[in-house]
C-alpha cells in the first residue's frame, strides 16, 4: 500500500538565520511502518506538496504546535477528495481533541511496535478513531535505526554548507520545567537507549556532524561516561542539549567529538558563568537559549542579563519569549490567572508576546525581546558567529582526519570567505 507522509510547514523565528534540518519524527515514525508500507515523505518547508493525491492513505508528522493549523487544512483537503487521514507527532499529542475533526485516525504516544496494529485495521477498514498509547511506553530496546532513506538529503544544506542529522539516545525526561512538555509525552522517568543500539545508529548515518536531540544528557552520570565512551570511536562531531558538570563527563565528551551545547541561560549567577567557562576549558561551544518573560523577570532584571550574556563569551545566542504549550505548567498557570492573550497556535513561535507579562507590558517585552538580539549581535553579526562555529567543527574534523570536503560542506561560500 501507499503511504504518504506529509512534515507541515511553519513559520520560522523572525532573528534565527533560516536554515532547515532534517526532521526526526518522520524517520523514526518511517523505521516502525510494516515492510509491505511503501512509503512517500514530503517536507513541505523545502519542497512543495504534490499536485496528485497518488496514495491509499495519507500520514501528517507534526512536530510543532505552528504548525498544526497548516497541517488541519492540507488534511482536510485529502479527506474531501476521499483519502483517509492520519495524525500522529508532538504537536497532535498536544493538540489531540482539536486534530479529531481533520483525522481518520489520530496516534498518540510513541510508534515502535504499534505500527502494525495501526496499518492492519486500515486494510481491514476498521481503522480507530484514536489510538492512545501516551503512557504505555514501548520497550526502549526496541528503537531501532531511524530510517533516513525517506529523505532528500539535497534539500537539507544551507548555502554550501553541510548541516547536522539529528540521533536521541534516550527518551523520557526526569526534570519537570516549567515551560517544557517533556513530562507529559515521554514520561518522567529516564529511559536510555543500550549503547549497542545509539553506535549502531550513528555508525549508519553518513554525516559526520550530528544533532544528538535529547531533552537533557546531563540526566544519569554513569550513562553519559558510557555512552561518550562508546562514541570516541565513531569520531563524530557532535552537539547536544546540556551535558553533566562534570570534569570526567567534559573531559570524556570533548573526546567523544562534542562541538557545542545548547544551554538554558536563566540568571546572572556565578553557577551559569562557571558553567560556561567549564564547556570552553574542554573546547566545547555554548549556544546560550535565553527564555524572556518568566514571572521573576522585570525590566531591571532583563537588562542585566542582557548585559551579563555579553560577559560570559557565548559562541552563539538565541532569545525566545515565555510560550504557553499545551500540557504544560506555564500554561496552566496562565490559563488559569487568565493572562493568555492568544489561542490562534500559528502565534505559538516563541518569538511573540502572547501572554500578559508579570512585571511589565506585552509591549515592552516584545521590544526587549528586540533589543536582546540587536545587542547581542552588536560587535559580531549571526552569521559571522555561526561562521566561527563551523570553522571550528572544521578544525576538529581536520585534526582527526575526517573531514571530507563536499560540494555541501564549502563553509566559504556561505559567507563569501575562503574556506577555513
């Protein structure tokens, strides 16, 4: 049978330099289909979405709460002219009641070994309404190896350059924050992949440079040291959500190939600039994720952090606004005091005021929020600094003799320079 799997287009940061990466949700949903699926994907933020409707049953991965809406009305397109619907990803398990009316069929919860379940109704006609497995976890032995093959590799580097594959080792999150929704689609408890299966997968992927897309590493200080260790190896070129503060763990993933990390930037404290100052000991690059618009944070105090994110020496920085996610405990506090502004989800970027601040005016955190990008890109522009990164993964992969110079991978063109 024919299954087309459709990835929604959305609406990107307005400041984030646009660039496209691979999804994760598809291939992983791709690996789990029977053999006898003979599957079509189509991304439809770097390709448009087929003319003919040349399928038995259409599929919708969608990630993001932006792009739900979008999702809604290219599925209501496929039910009219007779084709079978289904939903399933973050943003329809966040969004479950409200997809119903768009859907044949809605999956929630994660797909490895129900996917047969789901198909075998299909071709018998009796396809569920919903299939609710939100907290009834697969065994995490059985991830197996996502299926890049469905992608067009091609459509997914930036102006010459060779963008990362995205890979998760674990699921689950043991932390509950506050703007995160972790918690409600993958369980509080955290459920590392073996090891076997995590090298197996990144052995597979024919990119050096990977996305290691777990909500936090820094989870169980045992499993990160196997886990770098199990990696060294591999020499690939990685980056991550945080890692352990750790000497041993740092240590172990600067030579596990570790580029930078992604890290939550919440106050001025020495903690946050020791932690910074730690990652770069060990050659490790930060990326500082700076959310605006928490309950503690007044004008004065917004300021000062600015003006602290200039001290510490990030590599790279993204500013987002407070977002009140379904499922959620921002969004029940706001729900609750009434101070969400906006139920229209395509608003739901991260970089739109869409609440009502604590400690000051929608208005005027919209123009902090402003105000954080022109300042911190004051001295070096986006662009330049992400150049530096990329020099910098080029020097690693050149110092352990795994650069491959490809037509994909010319950093120069990007940014009118010679090639690093």
């Amino acid at each position: 049978m024919k299954f087309r799997l459709i990835y929604p287009k959305w609406r990107k940061l307005r400041r984030q330099t646009e660039f496209h990466l691979p999804p994760h949700g598809p291939v992983v949903l791709a690996a789990a289909l029977p053999e006898d699926v003979e599957i079509e994907f189509i991304d439809e933020n770097v390709e448009p979405l087929p003319d003919n409707m040349d399928c038995d049953l259409v599929g919708f991965s969608v990630m993001l709460t932006s792009q739900i809406k979008r999702a809604w009305q290219i599925a209501d397109g496929y039910r009219l002219s007779g084709i079978p619907v289904l939903f399933g990803g973050i943003g329809t398990m966040l969004h479950a009641e409200e997809t119903l009316p768009h859907a044949d069929s809605v999956f929630l919860g994660e797909a490895e070994g129900r996917m047969e379940e789901v198909f075998r109704d299909f071709q018998a006609g009796r396809l569920k309404k919903i299939y609710n497995y939100l907290e009834d976890f697969p065994p995490i032995e059985s991830v197996g190896t996502a299926r890049r093959d469905i992608l067009n590799r091609d459509l997914y580097a930036y102006r010459g350059v060779q963008m990362v594959d995205l890979v998760h080792a674990s699921r689950g999150c043991r932390f509950n924050c506050y703007p995160c929704c972790v918690g409600y689609l993958g369980g509080r408890k955290f459920r590392p992949r073996p090891y076997d299966r995590v090298i197996e997968e990144m052995a597979s992927i024919d990119n050096n440079r990977l996305f290691i897309v777990d909500n936090s590493l820094a989870q169980n200080k045992d499993w990160e040291l196997g886990l770098f260790r199990e990696m060294i190896p591999l020499k690939k070129k990685w980056c991550c959500h945080p890692i352990e503060e750790d000497d041993e763990v740092l240590d172990l993933a600067a030579r596990a190939g570790a580029w930078y990390v992604y890290q939550a930037i919440f106050d001025t404290s020495d903690h946050i600039r020791n932690r910074i100052r730690r990652y770069h000991d060990f050659g490790i690059g930060v990326e500082g994720t700076i959310l605006l618009g928490l309950d503690d944070h007044t004008e004065d105090g917004i300021l000062r952090l600015i003006d602290f994110l200039m001290e510490i020496e990030l590599d790279l920085a993204e500013f987002t606004v407070l977002t009140p996610f379904p499922h959620t405990r921002a969004y029940d506090d706001l729900q609750r005091e009434n101070r969400i502004l906006s139920s229209d989800w395509d608003d739901y970027t991260t970089d739109r005021v869409i609440f009502e601040p604590k400690h000051l005016s929608g208005e005027r955190l919209q123009e902090l929020h402003e105000y954080a990008w022109n300042t911190f890109y004051r001295e070096e522009s986006q662009n330049y600094k992400m150049f530096k990164l990329l020099k910098k993964v080029v020097e690693m992969e050149k110092a352990d003799e795994t650069y491959r110079p490809r037509r994909r991978d010319l950093i120069g063109r990007k940014f009118g320079r010679s090639e690093p």
